[in-house]
C-alpha cells in the first residue's frame, strides 16, 4: 500500500496550513455584502498596497474574477476583447465571455513565451464606427505568468507597450495575473511595477501561495464599484467572507517567499527529466510549471505513465497523449521532486525492458519457424 503522496496536478492542491486554519477559527468577521467585514476588508487594502491600485475586491475564483472584469469593461454587448489563443480566459473558463457577457473573444496567437505580437494585437482592434459588420473592440487581456505557454512571465517593458496601444486606441487592459507573484519573484520586479500599465487584474490566492481559496480583483474605484454589482449578480457575494480572507492573509504573509523555491525544484525537475531518454521539456522553465513530451518511439504515452505514478503515489496532469504537465507548489519538497523523478525513470524504464523483452521473444519463435 502507498502511503507517500505528492500532488504534482496544480498549485491550487495544497491544503491549508496550520497557521490559516488558526487565523480562519478565530478571524473577525461581519457581513461583507453590506462592506462590513473587518478582515476582507484587511486583505483588500494589503491588496490594493501590493497591487499598487485604488480599491479591491475579494471574488471566490479566477474565473469569476476575470468574467467579472470583462462584463465591467465590456458593458455594451457587442464588445469584442483581444485575448491571446492559448490563454486560460480564452481556452479554460467555459466560454462565460461570450454565454454570459455576450462578449466576443478576438483571438490572436500567443508566441512560445505568452506574448503577442504588439502589431498582431493592434491589427485586431476593430471599430464599429465604419465598419459597421464587426463588433466594437473595447478591451485587451494579457497572461502573466502565462500557464498554457509553461509559467511564461511577461516582463513590464511588454506589458507597457500593449499599455500604451490600448490607450492609444481608447481601449482598457486587463492582466489575468492568477501566478502574477510568481512573475514576481523569477523576474525580481514588484507586483505594482508588473500591473502598472493595467486597468484592471485579477490576482488569485489559491494557484501559486497556497490558500484554499479565492482571488481578488483590482482596479480603480469606480471599476471596483462596478465590479461589486456584478459578483452579487452571478452569485459571489459572500457574507461572513473573512473567514476564507483570513487565510488568504496568512499566503501573503508566509508564502510569497516560499515561490523561489518551489521555482529551484521546478528547475531540477526539468533538468531531470530531460535526461531520461524519451522525454523533452517544452520552453524553459522561469517559475513553477514544467510541460514535457513523451517522444515518438518512446512505447508509453501520459495515460500509462499517469497510471503508473499513482500506483506510486504521484499525481500528475496529462494534457493529451504525448504531453504533460507538472506544477510545484510550497508543499512539494527536494526529496518529493527526486521521487518523482525516480518513479518516472522506473515507467519509462519498465516499458522499455518489457517490449525488448516481447521483441526478443517474437524474434526467437521467428527462428524456430
């Protein structure tokens, strides 16, 4: 029987630590729809410090978070946003844009690295006015870090020219920055210097510094305000909500720091598992998700590499059959990573010797025929 488990599926698998569920038992509370709880409002002013904007506001998901922000940019419903094509908002939030916002995705070609081209973006603004078959172009988003292209961190310099279009062409930037601290820490820039040309963000507090849930939203006040209408609308105003922004508190506090470690073992990981024949590490490594290929001729795809780790206690994600993901987060150690690198070598290992040994068996009855 397995005993040992180390959750390589997500960033958002941690539990709680002791300390959140202490401050969570005893934090002060009061009903937040009516703006009076003491400790959402304590993390959405350490919120708005961080993120260097004018007010914040507490939503139970990402997704929420960045429907939200899209519905108060986008209020007129034939509004089109420009999104990357591999982003999560485009391809991992069940379309809610479009089926709830009545918003149209623009999509435009993210680059390896999670950019997209300035020019492809500017080429994708379209105007009504005169062009009377489109709808209006009202908001860009970016991905920072961006997940699908492997914890990609966009630098400010980039984040500041599609600042500077978007004005330029009277639309709003929003910054899905679920992993922004990650972005943080591996480019050694602050979270405000990161958001700075951005109208608005979504910041998650569960992906990257481990509380069990929820994310904040930020912006100015009047986006805030907004923004706050539109939570109750779909469902996420929550009453005595300082309880989960207590331990969101507690991530800020204690594991904001932790990232750059968890970056060093996604490193290792990445240096290890290249060097298992079969294997390959897609883009470099800059923060804490590592994508790899199982190659062609390798006789083991994700499914049974998937299901042989769990035999061993090792939780990863498949993405299709060749591809997989893996996620290090604070409650992931050295020693797991090297476990993990073991069990790995060990499936790929034992395919190999298995279909040498089919192999030889079927050229040995050859001969006896």
């Amino acid at each position: 029987m397995v005993t040992k488990k180390v959750d390589l599926r997500s960033d958002n698998v941690t539990k709680p630590t002791e300390t959140m569920r202490a401050a969570m038992a005893v934090a002060e509370v009061d009903d937040d729809v009516l703006l009076y709880d003491p400790t959402a409002h304590r993390l959405e002013t350490e919120m708005a410090r961080i993120t260097g904007k004018e007010a914040v506001l507490f939503v139970p998901s990402g997704t929420m978070g960045n429907l939200v922000s899209v519905l108060v940019h986008c209020e007129v419903r034939e509004s089109a946003v420009i999104l990357g094509d591999n982003s999560h908002l485009h391809i991992h939030e069940n379309g809610g844009i479009s089926t709830i916002g009545g918003v149209h995705p623009r999509a435009v070609k993210n680059n390896d690295d999670g950019t997209m081209d300035v020019d492809l973006i500017e080429a994708a603004i379209r105007d009504s006015i005169g062009e009377i078959v489109y709808p209006t172009s009202r908001l860009i988003c970016l991905e920072n870090t961006h997940a699908n292209s492997g914890g990609r961190c966009l630098p400010p310099e980039y984040t500041d020219r599609v600042g500077e279009l978007a004005k330029k062409h009277g639309l709003k930037l929003h910054i899905d920055g679920c992993r922004i601290f990650n972005a943080s820490i591996a480019l050694g820039v602050p979270v405000h210097r990161l958001l700075q040309a951005a109208d608005s963000a979504l910041v998650c507090l569960s992906k990257g510094i481990g509380a069990p849930v929820g994310s904040v939203i930020v912006g100015s006040k009047s986006f805030i305000n907004k923004a706050r209408r539109l939570r109750n609308t779909l469902g996420g105003a929550m009453r005595q909500v300082g309880i989960v922004c207590a331990a969101g508190l507690v991530a800020l506090q204690e594991n904001i720091t932790k990232l750059e470690g968890d970056h060093k073992k996604a490193k290792i990981l990445a240096e290890g598992l290249n060097q298992i024949k079969g294997l390959k590490v897609l883009n470099p490594v800059e923060t804490n998700i590592v994508y790899f290929d199982i190659l062609e001729g390798s006789n083991i795809n994700s499914e049974t590499l998937s299901k042989y780790l769990v035999e061993h206690g090792v939780l990863i994600w498949p993405e299709s059959l060749t591809r997989v993901r893996i996620v290090l987060h604070h409650q992931i150690s050295g020693t797991d990573v090297q476990y993990t690198l073991s069990c790995i070598q060990q499936a790929v290992g034992e395919v190999r010797d298995c279909n040498s040994d089919l192999k030889e068996i079927s050229e040995c009855k050859g001969h006896e025929e």
